[in-house]
C-alpha cells in the first residue's frame, strides 16, 4: 500500500516554494532529516515562528516517514513555545494540540485520521483542501488561523459539492472522505493569529 506522506510530500513542497517565493526562509526536513534531533536544532536555533508539518501522526505526536520514531511529541512539545503550528496529520490535535495550546500562538490540525486517496483525479482536490488555510494566509498577510480555517472548510465544501453532483460511484465516496476530513479539522490557541506575526 502506499505511503500517504508520498502526496503530502508534494503538497508541502508546493507551500515551500509560495514560502520562499515570498522571501521567507526555509528550512526543510524532509525524508532522512525528519528526525527528533533536527527538528528540535531547528526550532531552537530560528526566529521563525511558523511550524508547517505535513506526514504522519498520532494523538500525542507528529512522526516521521520512519513511524517508529515521535519527532515532536509530549516530552518535547515545548519546542513549539510561542510558535504558530500548522499540521497535516491525523489525529495529532487530539492530545499534543490540547497540552500545547497553552504554549504555542495557535494549532491547526485534525482530531481523525486523515483519509488520503492516491488517484490524482482525487488527491489534487485534496491537496488543495489541505494547503488553502497557509496559501491564503501567505496570499493576504492579515488573514488570521481563523479565517485561513474557514477558508479550508470552504474549500472542503466546494469540492464535495463537485463530487456529490458527479454520477460516478468512486465520487460520492470520495465526497464522504472529504466530509471526514473537514469534520476533523480544528484551530486551537489564539484565533487571531497570522502567519507574518500573532495579535494578543
């Protein structure tokens, strides 16, 4: 069976690429460097308050393409302090997002099993779903989590929408997954975030 991490590793790379069209840098640990290690070097030693994670997850962590091994978990949620998380994972909001929304700005991310089908004809949309919240935010600086959460929930509807009116069977399947995955999504933490600075 595939990996899901296969597709969203080609939706990250498309938000990379917006980031760093818009001057930010980027550090990316992606395949063999997302491990534990790297990623608490990384948010130890920036500035940057905008943690993007894309791959696998649990209710108390974020993990990597090796699913053995927590790269963000309860014991070292505090790197996340004072930062602003947007996670396309399953489940992780459940737990970490809970302990660690007293810390970060804000958490963006799901409470279910994010459901991926690997069909372009399917997955595009989705991808499309999933990065529309930080494309927004990058698009129009002044758009807060909240409204970036509106916007993928939007996105979400349009593409059930499509595939609820097409005749096909596999369509109104998939809308149903699309239903899933939008009921899953949550905002923890300070609403009024953005992605260039935090309004407390």
């Amino acid at each position: 069976m595939p990996d899901p991490t296969e597709l969203s590793y080609i939706w990250a790379e498309t938000i990379k690429q917006k980031l760093e069209t818009n001057g930010w840098q980027v550090i990316d640990l992606a395949a063999d460097d997302a491990i534990a290690s790297q990623v608490e070097l990384a948010l130890q030693n920036v500035t940057n308050e905008v943690v993007i994670f894309y791959g696998h997850g649990f209710p108390s962590c974020m993990i990597s393409q090796n699913v053995e091994e927590a790269i963000i978990n309860l014991n070292n949620m505090t790197i996340l302090k004072k930062k602003k998380v947007y996670v396309m994972a399953c489940w992780t909001i459940q737990k970490l997002g809970e302990y660690a929304k007293n810390i970060v700005h804000c958490y963006l991310g799901y409470d279910k099993e994010v459901k991926v089908w690997f069909d372009p004809l399917y997955s595009n949309p989705l991808g499309e779903c999933v990065n529309k919240g930080i494309l927004e935010m990058l698009n129009i600086p002044d758009y807060t989590f909240e409204q970036a959460r509106q916007q993928m929930v939007a996105e979400y509807n349009r593409w059930i929408d499509y595939f609820v009116d097409k005749e096909e069977v596999n369509s109104s399947r998939f809308a149903a997954v699309l239903r899933h995955n939008r009921d899953a999504l949550r905002l923890l933490g300070n609403t009024e975030c953005r992605v260039g600075r935090c309004a407390i």
